[in-house]
C-alpha cells in the first residue's frame, strides 16, 4: 500500500467511499432526530453535550478515514474488507444514538467507534509495511489511534462524575494524534480529492436540515396551524439550507 501520487489527475470519490458516506448518514441522522427528542423534552444542556460528543465521534472517524484514503487506497480487496469493517463500526455506533441519548449508556456507541477506528489503525500499520519514506507517521498515527481507543474504553469504567473530564481528555487526545503524526512527515493527501470528500459530507449534514424542514412543514400540516407560519418555516428552512450550500 503505497501513498498515492496527490498530483493524480481525475482523483475523484469512490464508489467504496460513497458507501461510506451513505451509512453515515444513519449516524447522523439518528444523531439529529435524538438531539431534537431531547429538546422537546427540556433537556437542553444534557441534549446539547451528547450531541456534540456523538456528533464528535462520527465527524472523526469520517475525517480519519477520508484523509487515509485520500492519501493510500489501493482499492484492493484487503482495503475493502477492512473499509467495510470500518463502516460496521458506524452502523454500531449508530444503533447506539438513542442509548447514549436518553440513558447515558456510552458502551454501544463506544464499541461501534472502537470498531471503526482499530479498523483504521489496521490501515495504517499496512500502509507502514509498504510505504518506507513515511513509515514513522504511519506508525505513529497507528498507535495514536490504538491508545486513544484503550482511552474510550476505559472511560466506560469511570465513575459518572469523572466522565465528563475524561471525554474532553480524550477528544484533545484524539485532534493531537494527526498533529503528532504527521510532524514526521505529511502524508501524500490529494487537495482535490479532500475537497469533494468535503463537500460530499457537508451535502449529508445539509441533508439533515432539509429533513428537519420537511418534519417541521407536515406537524404544521397535521396540527391545522394557519397557512401564512406554515410558509415562513418551510422558506426559512430552505433559505438556511441555500445559504449553507452556497458558503
């Protein structure tokens, strides 16, 4: 698994990678449709922080693996294997949304991001095998990862009160490793490659609101609310979700 040439002509997004994007969309949207539970229900602090901790965990392990494959992708069937693995872990982590959400069970949701990432530092111990001239930041991206996840892990084992300091411990861990890693050299990412895989996961999250949008106009519907708020939500949302495309 050699890095690829970042001068590559044509580089664009797989059909692997798509299928990556496709079941992150479950995660997000159970992430989106648990969040808006907890607000209707008043809980907008608690609602907010396990957003933005779930929110975190598939944001990353999208970004992880997006930069690994820009850079080594042999698209052979060991790669495959391993990416589809790596997409089981987000499926996991998705069927724990609603745990983590309403119970504060973080185990579902952390065996699903253990899965993905020990995927993904699999990746990169190959990539350290095969490619020589930048075998140091594989391999420290690698145990980067690996330690981070023991983290996650034993995080789960902590009293409640220390869960809190714990989970902004390990996120700064987990931004640190990229960091760490590539002091030792950069990996050969593909600038226009990162960009498309960019907008691909902006158009998920986009996605998201046009759906919310949509929810928002037919409980209006259902409720007989007048017609003239009925206007101003759907055209709101849609203006929002314009503007967001546009920046």
């Amino acid at each position: 698994m050699r890095g690829r040439d970042p001068e590559e002509r044509h580089r664009t997004a797989t059909s692997l990678e798509l299928l990556f994007d496709l079941c992150f969309v479950i995660a997000v949207a159970q992430a989106s449709e648990s969040l808006h539970e907890a607000l209707m229900a008043g809980e907008f602090t608690a609602g907010a922080l396990h957003y933005a901790l779930i929110f975190f965990t598939i944001w990353w392990a999208w970004m992880n693996f997006t930069w690994f494959g820009s850079a080594y992708d042999p698209g052979d069937v060991p790669y495959r294997l391993t990416v589809l693995v790596q997409i089981t872990g987000s499926l996991v982590l998705a069927a724990g949304v609603s745990r983590a959400f309403h119970d504060g069970d973080l185990r579902v949701i952390t065996l699903g991001y253990v899965v993905s990432r020990t995927a993904l530092a699999a990746l990169w111990l190959r990539a350290a095998r095969s490619d020589a001239a930048r075998r140091r930041t594989a391999l420290r991206f690698a145990g980067g990862v690996t330690v981070c996840q023991a983290g996650w892990i034993a995080l789960l084992g902590l009293p409640d009160a220390a869960r809190l300091p714990g989970i902004a411990v390990l996120v700064v861990a987990e931004l640190a490793v990229p960091v760490w890693a590539q002091s030792a050299g950069m990996t050969p990412w593909h600038p226009r490659h990162i960009a498309e895989r960019y907008e691909l996961f902006t158009l998920i999250v986009i996605g998201e609101l046009v759906a919310a949008v949509t929810v928002a106009v037919r409980g209006a519907f259902d409720r007989h609310h007048g017609v003239g708020p009925l206007y101003a939500v759907a055209a709101g949302g849609l203006v929002t979700a314009f503007a967001m495309w546009w920046l």
